[in-house]
C-alpha cells in the first residue's frame, strides 16, 4: 500500500512537531551530547533513557526514532491536531494490542539555516532488528544523499531539477537557494513519501512521475541534482533506490551524455556515480568517454571510493537488510560476482560527477582521485573549481597568465622531505598542499618553491619568473616554460589565487 498523507494531515504533523519540539534543535537538546551521537550509531538505549518522563517529544522521540510502541493516549496528545484514526488510516502509525509504533520513519533533518522533516520507509522490524528490504523501499538520509548535498553548488538559481528524488533530501537543502523546484521519480512509493517530506517541511515543490528524464523532455533547468540508482551489476531491479536495471555503469553512462542537454547555458549538473575499473582500460578513459560527442560541457570526475568486487557486493547486499551468509544472498553475490567477472571487472570506482554547459570551444574535462583525504568534495570547492576553470580560460594564452598576478591561499603549507643519508640528512624533494578543503597537493622544486614565496600579490607572475631566472642564472623563457604549467595546476586546485 502506498501512503497518503494528505496536506491537512501533514499541515498538523508540522503544527504539532513545532509544538513539542521535535525539530533538528529540540532533539539534540533533550538527548544531550553522548545520547544523541549513540542514537546517531543506532544505539537506542542512551536516547531511550534520556526520554523517560520527556512529555510529548519523548513521545515523538521513541515512536519516529527508536520504533518503540507507545500508548494511544499519550500519541495522541503528542500529535495533536492530527487524530490518531487519520494518522493511522493514512499509514503513518500502525496499532496493536499494546499501543501505536511508527509505519514510516519520521525525523528532523537540517542545515545551519533551520530545519525540515523527512518521511521514508522503516528500515527495521519492532525491535529493532534490520529487515530485507522491499522493492519499492525508499531510504531516508543516508550517507549518499548527505554526500551529495554537502557537494551541491549553492549559488542562487532560477529553476532547479532533483532527478530522481527518493524521499526529497536534495530538494530540501535546493529550496535554500533554488526559486522553483522540480522533483522526479519513477517510483510511486518515493513520490508520495517525498509530497509528505515536502508538505510537512512547508517546502513548495512540483512533483513529475516517470523514468529518467522522460518527466522534463524538453525543460531546461539552471541546475540539476541527482542521487541515481547508481549501484553497478547485472541488469536487473531488486530495489529501485539502488538499481537501474541497467548493465554495470550504463545509467551513469547515459546521465552523463545526456544531462547538458537539460542544463540552460551555464547551467551545472552533479550526480552521484559508480564506474567500473575494466580489465586494460584506465578509469578516466571509460568516464570520459561518456560525456556528449559534440563537446560543449565542462566536466569534473572525483573518484572518492575504490572497492573490490567481493568488498562491493557484500557493502550492498548488507545494505539491502540481507545477511550475506543466508541462502538469499549467497545466491545473489554469485551471480553478481560471476557478472563482473565475466566482464573483467577488476573494481567499482564511486565518486562525484559536475558538469557545466559552456559554450567554450576547448571545454575543461578532468578526472581526479580523492582516495585518501579526510575531507570529500564539499559544494564550495565545487563552485571554487567552476570559477577557477573559467578565469585560466581567460587566461588561457601565456600572455595574460604571466601578466596576472596571483597570491598564496592562507591554508598553504610547505612540506619538505628528507632521508638518512652517511652525513646526515639528504633533502629528497618538497610538497604544497591545502590544508582546507580536499587537502589538494603539489610537489615542487626549488624554483616553485621560490616562486610560490613571491606571489604575494604586488608582482604578476611574469615579473617573478624574470627575477628568478636572473637570481639563478636561467634564461627566462626555460623557466617561464617550465612554470607555467605548474602555475596553471596551481591556481585550479586553489592553491594560488588570482588578484583581481
């Protein structure tokens, strides 16, 4: 059955959550430090205790967040104006002899400007225990959908696409910074969770059904989000949050070439994405290869996670509910396995995807590893890398580079490197990194060591180069061709900053 609660009911949900403090800000404030975070690592005992004697957002807090049963009387007044027959009817609570429990996972979820409420489907049975999951399930905030929204670009803009929304997170955190908002989904189940997600948060959003982009053929949006069913396998559906029915990375294939098309002139697209690491062929060649054949798109691939097949398959089975020793999964992961096996697949590469339709004739396009950083891509270094493309496009000639003049990021660090050696230690090379951000890092010899020192700000980089070259006795073409390629490295991964 697919719910249905109306705009009255979810009207006095809001009214009734405002009331007793069931929000990003009272929670926390109830459970206290260790019971929130335990409640964060689905430990319910901490948050449990804390909410004894709480009143009504105890309440709240047990039936949405712990799944505990509670008496009809006390939910009642909890969920006041809502009566407890319309909740129930609508198939938000579900009764028993020993009280109400939750039929739909509930919770607060916000930003540093305020909150909202997003409704999905329970991914436990009473008690707690973590079930196989239906067909038509619909996650609630997961570590995917936080990913992204903490990727997204949050500059304002006119008309905004969440593809394939699910429960409405995108849409939530878009409606800051988006003035119209479209939300699509083939699934009728995240359709409707998503409306009450919407309705309950006061958030005005225009819902399209259907697959893909077939709900907007023909729109064009000033940005687009989508957290796909990007998992790679055999071309099969088991669960429509996860899978496309598509072969290995097809869907991601597809999203890529045909996203621009969907973008206004300008517009940029991100998209959650898997990609197969095949046999003989290099990861950049095979995502690049995606991207539309008449050009016109800037593109910017991250690889933030690289998983083995066996790690993959087991990663995803456990995420689906299912044990990966019972009989189900066992079936599962071999025909999985065998899959990738059979084409060569040696691993699955998960990361961001930002494209940008330009009218550029050298469109930017570039793939970067972010394996082994703390932080992952985040929407300002998104936006600061848009911005950083379109200034070395206009100082794409030598000319205008060496006439600019740049400065040091404040989050620059020299790191320099050295091993034993007979007479002590023996200088083996130097580094600049970030400290910010994805922690971008640069080795550097002793000329750009030198050079990074001079941008300050006062002299363009030509200037320092002809400096340089005649404190070490270098011709200053030799070096300016040696630099510049560097600088230009440089200024994309924000290292060095342009003064305008």
């Amino acid at each position: 059955m697919v719910p249905w609660l109306t705009p009255t009911l979810c009207a006095g949900l809001r009214e009734a959550f405002q009331r007793v403090g069931f929000d990003v800000d009272g929670v926390p404030a109830l459970l206290g430090p260790a019971a929130h975070a335990a409640l964060s690592r689905d430990e319910p005992v901490p948050a449990r205790l804390a909410t004894v004697d709480a009143g009504p957002l105890g309440i709240c807090i047990r039936l949405f967040l712990l799944g505990d049963t509670e008496p009809e009387s006390a939910v009642a007044e909890a969920l006041a104006p809502v009566a407890v027959a319309d909740a129930v009817a609508a198939g938000l609570l579900r009764g028993g002899p020993d009280g109400l429990r939750a039929a739909l996972d509930v919770r607060p979820h916000g930003d540093d400007r305020g909150g909202w409420w997003v409704v999905s489907d329970l991914d436990t049975r009473p008690g707690g225990r973590r079930a196989p999951l239906g067909a038509d399930h619909v996650l609630g905030v997961g570590q995917a959908s936080l990913s992204l929204a903490s990727a997204t670009v949050r500059r304002p803009v006119g008309r905004l696409l969440d593809l394939g929304t699910g429960c409405g997170v995108q849409a939530l955190h878009a409606a800051r910074h988006a003035g119209e908002l479209v939300a699509t989904d083939i699934n009728q189940r995240a359709l409707a969770l998503a409306a009450a997600t919407f309705a309950i948060s006061d958030v005005p959003v225009e819902l399209r059904a259907g697959a893909w982009l077939e709900p907007v053929a023909g729109d064009r949006f000033d940005q687009v989000v989508c957290n796909p069913p990007f998992v790679a396998g055999p071309p099969r559906v088991r669960h429509t949050y996860r899978d496309s029915g598509l072969a290995g990375d097809t869907v991601a294939a597809r999203l890529v070439g045909a996203l621009p098309k969907h973008l206004t002139d300008g517009g940029v697209a991100q998209l959650l994405a898997c990609w197969l690491h095949v046999r003989g062929q290099e990861w950049p060649d095979r995502v690049t290869s995606w991207l539309p054949e008449q050009g016109g798109v800037d593109a910017w691939f991250v690889q933030r996670e690289l998983a083995d097949p066996a790690l993959y398959v087991g990663t995803w089975l456990r995420d689906s509910g299912l044990d990966p020793a019972s009989p189900q999964a066992r079936r599962e992961a071999e025909e999985w396995l065998a899959w990738l096996a059979a084409n060569q697949v040696e691993g699955i590469g998960f990361g961001f995807v930002t494209l940008r339709r330009t009218g550029a004739a050298e469109p930017t396009v570039l793939c970067e590893d972010l394996l082994d950083t703390p932080v992952g891509l985040t929407g300002e270094e998104a936006v600061g890398w848009l911005d950083r493309v379109d200034w070395l496009r206009a100082h794409s000639s030598d000319a205008a580079l060496l006439a600019a003049r740049l400065t040091r990021s404040p989050d620059v660090l020299l790191e320099r490197f050295a091993e034993p050696g007979p007479d002590g230690w023996l200088p083996v090379g130097s580094t600049v990194r970030r400290l910010d951000g994805p922690g971008w890092r640069h080795e550097v010899d002793d000329p750009g060591t030198a050079l990074l020192a001079g941008c300050q700000g006062a002299l363009s980089v030509g200037e320092l180069l002809a400096l340089l070259a005649a404190a070490g006795s270098r011709p200053t073409a030799e070096l300016v061709a040696a630099s510049l390629p560097a600088v230009r490295e440089l200024v994309r991964h924000g290292l060095l900053v342009p003064v305008e």
